[in-house]
C-alpha cells in the first residue's frame, strides 16, 4: 500500500487579507504528505531541497510515515520559495516572488525502494521530469496520478501530451481543463482529456467542489460552504493527497470507492484553508476528519422517491 | 394548493454563441408559470401586457392551469422587450435594449379569487410594488418567496429592506447574496440576509448549483454538468418556478421536502437552457422529469461507513 509521492518541498511566503507569514514550509509534496498521512504511514517522497529546510519539517515528514530518502539535500544552495498574495475573494492571487533556486536543475532519480510504490502522485513539475520519474518504476503502479498546470500547456504542451498518455488520473482545475481541452463545457472537456491518455479525470472547482470522470460516469462531490477561508494555499495538493492517501489505504479502485477518495480529499482541503501553510493538517485528528466527512454526507443528502409517469 | 404568481410576462430577443432569436415570449413571470404548470395546475398570475401580445402564448399558460384574470391587458401600448447577447462561455451577458413599456406604470392588483392563494412568489419587480402585492393577500399564504436583483438594492434598499420583513424565502444569486449582505463568504452572508427577515435564504449559483438556508442547515444541490447550454434566460426563473410548484403540490414545508423541491427546481432549469427561451419547458415530459432528478440523484450518490477513531 506504498504511495510514492513527486513533488516539491519549498518555502512559501503569504499575504492573505485576514495576516500575513513571511517563511513557512510548503510545495506540493509537502501539502500532499500532510494530508496523506493521515491515511497512510508508507508514503515515499521525491523531491529536492536547499541545506537552508527546517530539519523539524523533514522529521516531522518522517513522523507520519514518510520516506525521505528521495529528498535529495543541495548543500549550499537555497531551497525553492515562492510568495503570493490573496485578493479580498481569496480566488484571486498574485505571484511575487518564485525563485525556483534548486529546483532549476532537479532531477528526480527514485531510489530503489521506491520502484515498485503501489500508487504514484507526480505533482505539478516540468512534464519531461514527470515522464522520467514514471519511467523509472519497475512495475507498473495500480494508480498513477498526475497534476499539471497552465504553464506547461503554454510551453511545454507536446512534453505534457506524452505523459499524459503514461498516466491513469489528471487532476486539474477548471481553468486548465479548459486550456487543456479547448473546449469550455466541461463535459466536453473531460472527454477531449480523457482521450489523451488518463482514464480517470478529477476537475477542482475550489469553492464550488469537484467532479470525478470515469467512462460514462461522473461524480460530483461540493465544497463545504466556510464561514471564514484563512488561507487557500495548497489546498488543491491536500485534496489529492487525501483522495491518493485514502485511496492507498483503501486499495479499491472501484469508482465507488473513488468517489469516496474525492470525499476524503475534498474534507482535508476544508481543514487546509482554516490556517497558514499545513498547520491545521498537522493538527487534525481523525475524529475530526470523520466529523467533517459527515457534514459533506449531509450537505448533499436528499430523499426522492421517484414517480412513475 | 395554489399558487399565486408575480411576475413579467414579456418579449424577449436573445443572442448566443449558438444562434438568435428576434422576439419570443419570456418574462418572469412566464418561466415561472411555465416550470410550476409541470406539478400544479392551481397557479394564478398577475402580469401585465400590451395589446401587441401573443394570444396563443396566453392559451397556453391557461392549457396548463394558469388563471389569466390577474394579467392586465394595456390597450394601446407595448409589451415589456428585453434583448440581450451571451458571451462565449455564457455566464456572462450584455443587455442591448430594455423597454418597459407597460411595465413603466405597473400597478398590480389581486382579483378577489387570488386573495387567499396559499403559495406565493413575487417575482423581480419594484420592492415597492412586491410589498403592495403582499399586502393585498387576505390571509397569510403557507411560504411567501421574493426574487430581487442588484438593481434594486442599487436604488431601492430601504423599500426592499421593508419587503424582506414580509417575506419567508429570498432567492437570489451568489453576487446578489454578497451584495445585499456586504460578507464576502456565503455562509456569513445567509446569516445577515436572514437577520433582515426570510427565514429561508436560496442562494443560487448557476451552473454551480444552488445553496438552502434554513436555521442551522443548509443543503447543497448541485448543477447538472451539461454538454451544451443553448440559452441561460430564464434558468432562474425555472428553477423558481419548479421549487415553488413542487411545494405547492406536495404542501409539505419541512427541510427534507424544500431540499427535494430544490432538485426539482434544478431539473426544470436544466431543461430550460436545452433550447431558445420557454420552448423546452412546453415539450418536456414528467418522465422526462424524473429521468433527469435520476440523474442529479447519481450525480451526488456516495457511500461511507463512518470510521469510529
């Protein structure tokens, strides 16, 4: 039940309306091994760091069953950072600052351990490290996922079609599905998606939920209506390590049991948002993971007793 | 169970991406009868006309139980016109002409036979002119629901601040709900447009879906992912008059029966944007109907077994 984990661990500084923190730990990897870990304690992670990273984050990685042989450590060089900051609708952010520091010249090189991981997440990097990364597995993964981003469509759109077609999930937002597809409808879209590669298809729409494509099927899973969002930073990376994380613990992949992925997903990224960075991740306790999932069982109940004409 | 109605009975001239309409019937008030007409056959309109109307537009809303006695006909003048273009991806719209022609001096009066009707919906007109509706009822209908727009809080706050102290259901869109409240977050916003008097607030997200407020719960209905949207006019005017209908046939006013009625009230505005203004609403059959609440059923179906921690 092994889930190797792509993706990056860097410093994040963010300005939101409600405060402001000017170093604190982020990156893909490290949102979506927070959120996993709470379903899974094998999680195996790639990515590459500056000598300047708080040694308590890689430990506490560890603490929650994390793997940190394929964090590569640069000495003496800075660790990628990148700052932002959030409009008053909290759906709007501008990007100050990224300088990409060791993350120019990454390459990911798997540790032997790792290649034979059960279910594989390669976060948003260049899709020619994407391609590589996959490349190396010894066997094929039950699940291989993969995000992307607007970015690698406007200039590295061919790399991005080749991993698309070594991938069994895309996880993207509705702007990028649409990018992605050329088409605006969304059902449209993740038809045009899925017939470049990925089988399974998941379209965040942030405060409006998100919908799972699989065949003829699709599921739709809301967004909890929040009093207060405090911080939206890494909630599409906590949703997919929730829905991966409960998927590697679960190791059904039926779509039933996908949409019950989406859910978890979907419940780890409420709890994101209430604070900076990962802090609420690294503070919620089951009981309140399964506390929230209720709340989504209830948000979309209905009973319908259907007529016959 | 009737239901009484208030609301515009209009021409309407409509651009899309996908093709024009010069002058077909619309108006609220006719979105709403024609929805509703699918559950009760008790509905009661009070509108007004120019003599330039379509008869047979009005035979038909009587065909399927509308009483007419309450639309006023202006001999000599013009029927309310709206004209609008849809951009690309539909949300958005440009308005290209509104005359109000006999709308201009409007003066709703209730037939003695409206006075007792146990549902009522003030469609989107004047507050002044909805709170002299409400006030003409001889005893207090069973739920009293009030459509607004931006316009009137623009203008008219202190009169619609008056009508909503009448009122038991406010349906209104997410940017009306944050303008209206001066909350950013849904949530704080239904709890300050409750505090103004609806104890029920629908906030309505369009392709999003829609949000049900009542005390402490809220239900999420989501929108139907849909490959082609043909024409949004009057989707929430549909979804009104479906919501409202349903409850006027089922009579039953608790949290799950307003949670079914906001599915049903989905399902009708789903057909509405299948095709240029009220035609789709003619044709759709009440299997047709619950094929498609089948569907929003399945849309949102999961199933988790709480873990205890």
């Amino acid at each position: 039940m092994s889930l190797l984990v792509v993706g990056t661990v860097a410093f994040d500084a963010i300005e939101t309306p409600f405060g402001k923190v000017d170093k604190i730990t982020g990156g893909s990897g490290n949102y979506i091994c927070h959120s996993a870990g709470h379903f899974t304690n094998e999680m195996q992670l790639v990515s590459v760091i500056g000598d300047d990273f708080d040694q308590k984050e890689l430990e506490y990685l560890q603490s929650i069953g994390t793997d940190i042989e394929g964090v590569q450590v640069k000495k003496g060089e800075k660790s990628f950072f990148w700052s932002g900051k959030y409009h008053m609708d909290l759906n709007r952010r501008d990007t100050l600052v990224t300088d990409l520091n060791v993350l120019a010249d990454f390459n990911p090189v798997l540790p032997e351990s790792y290649k034979k991981a059960e279910f594989l997440i390669v976060g948003n990097i260049d899709p020619n490290l994407q391609a590589k990364v996959i490349s190396q597995m010894l066997e094929r993964p039950k699940l291989i996922a993969l995000d992307t981003m607007n970015f690698w469509m406007d200039i590295a759109q061919d790399a991005l079609d080749i991993v698309l077609k070594m991938v069994d999930l895309l996880i993207v937002n509705e702007e990028e599905a649409r990018q992605l597809s050329k088409e605006y409808s969304l059902v449209k879209a993740a038809d045009v998606i899925r017939k470049k590669g990925p089988k399974y298809l998941i379209i965040k729409k942030g405060e409006h939920g998100a919908l799972l494509f699989h065949e003829n099927r699709v599921f739709f899973a809301p967004a909890l209506p929040l009093e207060d969002v405090f911080d939206p930073t890494g909630a599409g990376d906590t949703f997919a390590g929730g829905f991966m994380g409960y998927l590697a613990s679960t190791r059904d992949l039926s779509f039933e049991n996908m949409k019950r992925a989406v859910i978890y997903g979907s419940a780890m990224a409420s709890f994101c948002v209430e604070k900076f960075g990962a802090q609420r991740l690294k503070e919620v306790s089951r009981q309140e993971i399964e506390d929230r999932v209720q709340v989504f069982i209830d948000l979309v109940d209905f009973d319908i007793i259907l007529q016959q004409a």
